[in-house]
C-alpha cells in the first residue's frame, strides 16, 4: 500500500512541472500574437499615413495649379484646401481634413512656404520610429531611412 501511494505522489509532480510548462508556453504566445498584432496596427497605420499624404500633395498641387493670377499660390490653412477663398464658387482640392492614423488626431505638423504666407506641406507630429524603412513607391522615395514620421512630409514640390 505505501509503494502505491509514492507512485502518485511522483506522478502528481511530473503532472504539476507540466502544467506550469504549459502556462509558461501559453503566456510566451500570447505575449508574441500581442506584439505581432501591434505591429500589423502599425503597419496598417503606415500604409493610412501614406495614403492621406498622398491626398494632402495632390490637394496642395492642385491648388497651385488653379492659382489665379496674381493671388498666392499657397493655402494659409488646410481649411483652404477644403474650400477654396480665392473663388466666388466651390473649389474644393480636399474632401476633408484627415486624422494622422499615427497620432490619432487631426494636428498635423505645418510646412511654411518660403516667405512664411502659406503652407507648402504637412507631417505627423509623432517622433516614433516608421516601420517601414525602405521600398517606398516612387513619389515618396525621398522617405527612405527616415528616423521618425515628423521626417516624412507630404507637400508639393515645384
């Protein structure tokens, strides 16, 4: 009878080391499916980022382009991108003013034109270092090895 009793004492460890095994191995996935889940959000917010600067340098352009005669050619607010003051009708060169996906917030960092009456461009205001550090499209090359999202600005150039 006592040699019975010492067999499942020696098996009740083993069942015990084994259990905590498994929770060990439980929390390792769990803490990688986190991290991995953080960096597919960020990713995705990368990908937004790029997207509504894309929208933000066609709007830019497309307000220099229809510049009247004589007046700026640059907007002094991203409220001028969504209605343009130098008509009498509508023109809108932007639907909206977009969230930087990075921030989660509608603040974006202001690129002045070079005598400070207008903007040229915009950027995140987040110092977080991208992701994405190479094999950029073609229009945002210039992107390439940048240290943080307030380095990528979006805005036109001529």
């Amino acid at each position: 009878m006592t040699r019975r009793i010492s067999t499942n004492l020696a098996s009740g460890g083993f069942t015990y080391i084994g259990l905590l095994i498994l929770l060990a191995l439980m929390g390792i996935t769990t803490v990688a499916a986190i991290h991995l889940g953080f960096i597919m959000q960020r990713r995705s917010a990368e990908q937004e980022l790029l997207e509504i600067g894309r929208e933000y340098k066609n709007a830019f352009i497309s307000y220099a382009i229809a510049t009247p005669v004589g007046a700026n050619r640059y907007p002094k607010s991203l409220e001028d991108l969504l209605l343009d003051p130098r008509y009498t009708q509508k023109k809108r060169h932007l639907r909206k003013i977009y969230i930087d996906p990075i921030n989660d917030d509608n603040t974006w960092g202001l690129i002045k034109s070079p005598d400070g009456t207008g903007i040229i461009g915009v950027h995140s205001l987040s110092n977080a270092q991208p992701i994405k550090v190479g094999n950029f499209d073609d229009e945002f090359i210039q992107f390439a090895d940048k240290r943080s999202y307030r380095d990528w600005v979006f805005g036109a150039t001529f």
